[in-house]
C-alpha cells in the first residue's frame, strides 16, 4: 500500500497539467467550452486569472510528477499542499463563492479530495512507522 501516495501524487500531476493546459491555452480558458460560464464585459479579466491559474496548475503538475518519478522524499509533502488546495477550491465552489452553474471539476473534485485524502493518510502512517523506534 506504500505505492498508493506516489501513484496519486503522480496522477495529480497529470491531471494539474491537463487542467493547466487548457486553463492557461485554450480560446476561452474553458471557461465557456467546458464549464458553460458566460464570458461577457470582463471576458479579459476572467480569461487572464483563468490563465494564471492554468499556469500554476502546470508548475504544480510538473512537481507532482517529478516527486512521483524522481523525488518520493516529497510526495508526502505534495500530497499535503494538493489535498488542503482540493479542500479550500471545494469549500469555494460549492459554499464561499459557488459559481451560478456547476462545472465539471465539482463532482469531480470531491471524488479526488477523497483519494487524495486516503492517500495522505497511507503516506503520514508509513512515515510515522519508519519514525517510530523499534519495540524492545
């Protein structure tokens, strides 16, 4: 089970990368397209913070794969910041400032909060057992 956190890690790396790229190079950021948002007057405002979202979400991609492949040292770490970052944006879309339609990401995003989270668990408990001295 040791394998599960790296393999998460791993596909949240690919998922931020895929979000990213379309947030970050698509027409419309998939703002319309995909989420069915209307983009009126301030189209260049939420296109603008759609891409630097997609751009953050490409770096993080690529830190969660390098952990994943290179560096299991931070996948904890990783699993940590993604499992609070998937929290806080569900706390958002659905309670502090939901949006006026329900987009893709939400039902999917407490799907990936859930593994996520089992994944973080499964990583602080194996890094607690190898913490933990030896019973005499």
């Amino acid at each position: 089970m040791l394998w599960i956190p790296r393999v998460v890690v791993g596909l949240m790396g690919l998922v931020n990368l895929a979000r990213g790229c379309v947030h970050a190079f698509a027409p419309d950021g998939g703002a319309h397209s995909i989420a069915g948002l209307e983009l009126r007057d301030d189209s260049a405002t939420i296109l603008s913070l759609f891409a630097t979202l997609g751009l953050q979400q490409i770096v993080l991609g690529l830190f969660e794969l390098y952990a994943a492949l290179r560096a299991p040292r931070f996948v904890t770490l990783l699993l940590a910041l993604q499992t609070l970052t998937t929290l806080v944006a569900l706390i958002n879309l659905y309670a502090w400032r939901p949006l006026p339609v329900v987009v893709p990401g939400q039902p999917f995003n407490v799907a990936m909060f859930a593994l996520q989270l089992v994944a973080l668990v499964i990583a602080l408990t194996a890094r607690k057992q190898r913490q933990s001295p030896p019973a005499a």
